[in-house]
C-alpha cells in the first residue's frame, strides 16, 4: 500500500493530468479501500484515501482517479523494477522521505511480514541444531526431518526452548539417564523409576512402569497415534 501512497504523491507535480490509472496486484487492498470498518494496515488506507481526495481537490474536481486490479502487474511496463523496489522496501533499506515523514521510520510493523520473518528464523535454526546433532539419522528415523513443512508448521508456535527439547527427544541426547550415563554424567544408566532397564526415550514414553497411569490417559487423548514416537514427537 505504500506504492499507492506515494503514486499518489507523485501526481503533485503533474498539473496538466486529468486521467490517472493506479494497477494494483493485491484484491485485499482494493477492497479494504471500500470498507467502511476498521481493520489492518487501516493506518496505510486512511493516508491512501487522504492523498486521493488531496489530488482530485487540487485539480478542482476535473481528476478522473481509478484503481485496478491485474495479476502481478502482468503486462505492465516495469514490472521487474517495481519487485526490486517492493523487494527493498520489505527490507527497510531504502525508505521515501516523505514515508518517513508522514507514515513513520521504521513502518509501522505488519504481523504477517513478523510470522514470515520468524518462521525464516526459525528454520534456519532449526536445520543449524539439527546438522550439529550426532544422531541426526535417529531424527531422519523418528520422522522429525526438517525438510518437511509440517515439522516447521507443528513447531512454529513452540518456544525456542521447547522446540530445542523436541529435538533432543528426537536425538535421544535429553536429560535421561541413558544419554548421561554415555556422556559421562551418570553412574548408571538404568531407569530411576522402574529400575528395569536404560532410561532411553523410547522406554520413557513406553515402557517405564512408573508412567502407566499417564500413558494410559495420553492414548485416550490421541487414541492410536500414542503408540509411535514420531507421532508423539510430531
């Protein structure tokens, strides 16, 4: 919506135009600017309906100002510089004066662009803890391949912290008595609920007897898919 902004401003120093047609890619900002209620970015669409009425005023009501949707300024010359432009407005890296003046430098945050840069962050992190893992093929087994979008999708609303302890379940190097017993940490490596056999992953979900009544109640909850790692994990 800021390049409607500023098409807009630019119609400042032209006194002779009387026609003005605006393309827009976006069917969401059209029809935001015909609503009557309040909603997101309505900060972007009040300045748009601003700039229009300043417009058609300055040339005493002769401006004829249409905006129209077509599919990703198909057809429409300087497409490619308009993606580079959009692209580094994104980025704050190259921000109109009079943007800044007027809308707000930094622009004001969209919580899409916010959930899109997290998740960007997110995988990346993800992936960096997962190639740093020694078992990363236990993952690979278990099914928590980071390749896969709903690994990201099923993790996006997790804490770091908690996502970081999926991955360890996914790994097996958690705080259980197997893991620190093999990295030097425990004496020993059996169960300290059970005492019947190493305290893996796989017999801490299972098999642990100190948890039967848990176990029983989370396949309750889940029915079936309780039985697999992957689907607990996931």
């Amino acid at each position: 919506m800021v390049a409607q902004v500023l098409g807009l401003r630019l119609l400042q120093g032209e006194a002779e135009v009387r026609s003005v047609l605006i393309a827009v890619d976006s069917r969401s900002t059209l029809e935001a600017l015909e609503r009557t209620t309040t909603g997101t970015g309505e900060y972007l669409l009040e300045t748009i309906r601003r700039e229009c009425a300043a417009a058609i005023r300055r040339t005493h009501h002769r401006l004829e100002l249409e905006f129209r949707w077509v599919a990703g300024h198909e057809g429409v010359e300087g497409n490619e510089r308009v993606d580079e432009e959009a692209k580094a407005a994104a980025k704050g890296e190259h921000v109109h004066k009079w943007v800044t003046r007027h809308i707000g430098n930094p622009l004001p945050i969209s919580k899409s662009a916010v959930r899109t840069g997290n998740r960007t962050k997110m995988e990346g992190w993800l992936r960096k803890a997962y190639e740093g893992s020694k078992r990363s093929d236990r993952m690979v087994a278990v099914g928590l391949t980071l390749g896969r979008a709903v690994f990201v999708d099923n993790t996006n609303h997790l804490t770091r912290r908690q996502t970081s302890f999926l991955i360890q379940m996914g790994t097996g190097h958690v705080g259980l008595k197997a893991y620190l017993f093999w990295v030097g940490k425990a004496g020993t490596a059996r169960c300290g609920g059970c005492r019947e056999e190493a305290e893996t992953v796989t017999h801490f979900f299972f098999r642990c007897r100190k948890f039967v009544e848990a176990r029983r109640i989370m396949r309750q909850e889940v029915g079936r898919r309780g039985e697999e790692l992957r689907a607990i994990l996931m």
